[in-house]
C-alpha cells in the first residue's frame, strides 16, 4: 500500500502577490521609466520626516510625478515615488528636492521635467532635453 504525503501547505511568498503600493510607484513600474528615460513633471515635493525603515527614523522626500498617459509598463497619472535622504543630508538629489519642496510652492513656478537615471543603487533626477 503505498503512502500517502501530506501536501506541504502554501507559504507567504507562494501565495503572496504584490498589487503595488496605491498611487506609488512600485519597484518594475520605476524601472520601466529609468530603462524608457521617460521625461516626468514633478508636481510636489514633500519633506517626510517621520517615514520608518524598519522601525528605525528614515526621513525622506516623496515626488508626486506626472506620468505621461500610455507609459509601457507603468499606470499613468500622479504618481509618488519615495527618496530616502542619505545620511548628511548633502547628496545632489537631497539638495534638489529641497529646493523644489520650496519652488513648486511659489506662483507662477515653471514646469519641471526630469528623468530618471540609476547609477549603483542610487536613483538620480536630472534635468530631461527639452
């Protein structure tokens, strides 16, 4: 008589599937608009200072981008994308979102258009061609 297994139950990561995080930009819709170098309006800047990571303080700025309508690969619309400060706070892009949070608060700011670009780990915004 041949014996019968008990069939392992499922685990969190074999039934868990990743609906994205509401209007943030989730890990491949990001990497579709740096891979695309997708030219993004930012329309906010804010500065979160009470964000956790892993239940330490990791301040950080989150963009609300324009994402243009039939992005491949991404949903279009505001979207938001989180920036962890670095450690001193004096990284290019904390210096740019800083100085955006107060810009695109003034009357009469221009529009900003960037794109994305990755270097290592690091997520740059620069200035798109016109």
């Amino acid at each position: 008589m041949a014996t019968r297994t008990k069939k392992a139950a499922a685990g969190f990561w074999d039934t868990y599937k990743d609906e994205g995080g509401g209007k943030y930009l989730t890990a491949p819709e990001k990497a579709a608009l740096i891979d695309g170098a997708v030219p993004l309006e930012i329309v906010g800047v804010r500065y979160d200072e009470k964000n956790q990571f892993q239940g330490n303080a990791a301040p950080r700025y989150v963009v609300t981008f324009n994402v243009p309508a039939g992005t491949k690969g991404v949903n279009d619309g505001e979207r938001f994308a989180g920036f962890a400060i670095s450690d001193d706070g004096e990284s290019s892009r904390d210096r740019l979102l800083g100085a955006l949070d107060e810009y695109l608060q003034t009357p009469g700011a221009e529009k900003v258009v960037v794109v994305m670009e990755k270097v290592g780990q690091f997520v740059s915004l620069v200035k798109a061609d016109a």
